[in-house]
C-alpha cells in the first residue's frame, strides 16, 4: 500500500535505559534483524523505539525504563519522515513525568511525540488481546484512536479523571446514612457527576466506534490473507450501548443519551456497590472466525485454536498498520518482537513476503534463521545490553 511519506528511525542513542548503560544503534530503511539470546535486550531496544511514538512502553509503567541503580533514563532518537530529519529526546526520572524535545524544543509531557513518530509493534504478549481480559482489547482501540487522531488523548485523560471522581463519590456514599444531610448533598453532586460521566464516556465511545470501523476491513483483509481464507469479524459489546457497535460510528449526543438511561436503571444498585457499574470501562470486543475450513463463526478467545488466535492478534496489528499508512499518508515503523518462532511455516512465508512492503521493519530473533527467507539490510547483534552491528 503506497504513503505519500516515508517514516525511518536512523539512529538511537540510550543511556541507562533498561539493561542498556550507553549504546548506540544505526538502522537501515528497510528490514532490521536483531538477534541474541533470551533477556539480552532484543525487546527493550524494540521498546525504546516504540517510546519515541510518546504512547511509552508497550510493556510496563515508565519508572520500569530506567536501568537499576541509574538517577534517570535518556533516549536520543533521530529520524527522517519525508525529507524531513527529526531529533527526538526523552528522559525519566523516578517520582516525576517524562520529559520530551522536538529538535531542541521542550514538549507537554509525550504524547506530542506522535504527531511525529508512528509506529506498530507485535509481540508474544498481543496474543493476550485476543485471549486475555477486555482491558487490553479496549486499550487496543485507545491506544490506536490516538495514534489517528492525537488530541484524543485528553479525552481518555477527562475519562479516567471523571470515572475516578464518581467512583469515589459513590464509595463515600455508600458509607452515609440514608436519612442524613451528607447524603442528601452527595446525592445531588452525584447527578452533576452522572452528566459529567455520561459526556465523557459517549465521547470516548463515539472514539472506540469510529476507530473500529476504520480498523475492521483492514484487519479482516490481513486475517484472510495470513490463513489462507476464512472471515474475521468484530463486535463491540456494552450491556448500555443499543445494537452491535460493528456497524459503525454512532453520534455523541445517542451514546450520551443512552448512558443516561442507563445509568438511571442502576443507581441504587451502584451505591450499594459503591463503584460505577455501567459505562465504557466495562466494554469488551467480541472477535469471531470463520476459518478456511468452513467453521464459523466462533468466539476466537474460547473456541479459536492457538495459531488461528496467533493469527488474529497478527492480524490486527498489521490491519493496525495498514490503516495509519492510509490515513495517516505515512507509513509506521513495524516493530516485530520475535514473531516468527511462534508461526507455521505457511504462515512465516507470507510474513516473509509482506513485510518488504511495509516500510521500515525492525524485528528480533533469539534464533540465527528467526528471519525466515528475508535478507535483512541491517543486522544487529544483541548480548548483556550491549549492541554491535554484525
């Protein structure tokens, strides 16, 4: 798929970053091959370009980046979109927030960051988002309506605040007695917070919906293409939002209005409990097969087998990918994090034959042959965090 614009990451500098003192690493356009043996820093150099996009790590919390016994952990990132070069800077520190620089230009906070720098990493633990808890299928679709619209990112921050705040009121509330005066008062700030939460929960779905819509044909593509045959489909699931959330985007106002009746339906019901128990922060996707062999259409995190859920987290990531390059009009970095151990043959070949297509490439192998068929235009060689072209 052509992009008007080509994004590389050239080169990276780490300092006390992870198990990394202070190493450099140069990269190609094309396909990177990284190999070393297990916990020598394959998946931490992968995690250090993916920080560049501002999302942080994949992986962990930020105060995990910083090497034991280090003050702070600092990246030096340079990369060329276009014809454009560009210099990235991050540093942590413990107890304080990242901070960032644009070619020497102080940023709010990351998440500025991907507005410059795009990219889409894979690894083992995405297969967690087809078989794992609805958290990671939800920040799934989060993570990437902000990697296409980033002023998103404020209403996910205006959700969490809301949902914490009301959450609290409720616990408080629960602990009153029904005939006093504080409950009365807490009452009454409960339908301002009621609004309040119903307004930001329709904004953030409205997002959700919309970036599924956008997502869908791009993996269902991709999930056709890597097994072969067969029809992949999502749903999105809520007990408040009327119908199936796959048939696209919806208006603010409907999803607001629907979050309020619902709401209203439970309240007694969420004192008592003491927390929110409608809303957005209990959605799930619903991912169903239809495999090559005709069996259809099951629930791919109970029924699907280990390669079929393999394929289906594969198959989001590069329909990820596809997606950004279109409406982005610049192809993401591709971060693949020991990919090919974990697929058939069949399915190594096709990977091998995408790929060259789709940018930059960086992935990593604890094997010598774990790049399959690809001849890598760059090679390096990872042991005990420290990096050496070969």
């Amino acid at each position: 798929m052509p992009a008007r614009n080509t994004l590389t990451v050239e080169q990276l500098t780490l300092h006390d970053f992870r198990n990394y003192h202070n190493e450099e690493a140069r990269f190609a356009t094309g396909v990177n091959f990284i190999i070393g043996q297990n916990a020598q820093g394959k998946t931490n150099l992968l995690e250090a370009i993916h920080c560049l996009s501002g999302l942080g790590s994949p992986r962990s919390q930020d105060a995990a980046l910083i090497r034991e016994g280090a003050e702070r952990a600092v990246l030096h990132g340079g990369l060329k979109r276009a014809t454009r070069r560009v210099q990235i800077d991050i540093e942590w520190k413990p107890g304080r927030g990242a901070r960032s620089l644009i070619n020497g230009s102080p940023l709010q906070g990351t998440r500025a960051l991907s507005e410059v720098m795009v990219c889409v990493f894979f690894g083992p633990d995405d297969l967690l988002v087809i078989k794992g808890s609805p958290e990671g299928r939800r920040r799934l679709l989060d993570d990437l309506g902000v990697k296409l619209k980033p002023a998103r990112h404020a209403t996910g921050r205006e959700w969490e605040r809301v949902l914490r705040q009301r959450n609290a009121l409720l616990k408080s509330l629960r602990a009153t007695h029904p005939n006093s005066k504080e409950r009365g008062t807490a009452l009454a700030t409960l339908e301002v917070w009621d609004e309040t939460f119903c307004r930001a929960g329709a904004a953030l779905t409205a997002a959700r919906l919309e970036t599924l819509s956008l997502l869908l044909p791009y993996a269902a593509k991709r999930y056709e293409a890597i097994a072969g045959g067969g029809c992949f489909e999502i749903s999105y699931l809520s007990e408040w939002l009327a119908g199936d959330g796959a048939e696209g985007p919806r208006p603010e106002s409907e999803l607001r209005a629907e979050l309020t009746v619902a709401l209203s339906s439970i309240r007694q019901r969420e004192i008592e409990r003491g927390m929110s128990l409608m809303g957005p922060q209990r959605d799930d996707l619903l991912i169903r097969l239809t495999t090559k062999d005709g069996e259809g259409a099951l629930n791919a995190r109970v029924y699907a087998s280990q390669g079929d859920q393999r394929t289906s987290a594969l198959a989001l990531k590069l329909g990820e990918h596809d997606l950004l390059t279109e409406v982005l009009g610049v192809t993401p970095v591709l971060l693949l994090d020991d990919v090919f151990s974990e697929l058939d043959n069949s399915r190594r070949k096709w990977l091998d034959e995408t790929v060259r297509d789709m940018g930059q490439t960086i992935l990593s192998s604890a094997e010598p042959g774990g790049a399959g068929d690809l001849e890598p235009d760059c090679v390096l060689q990872i042991s005990g965090g420290r990096i050496q072209s070969g």
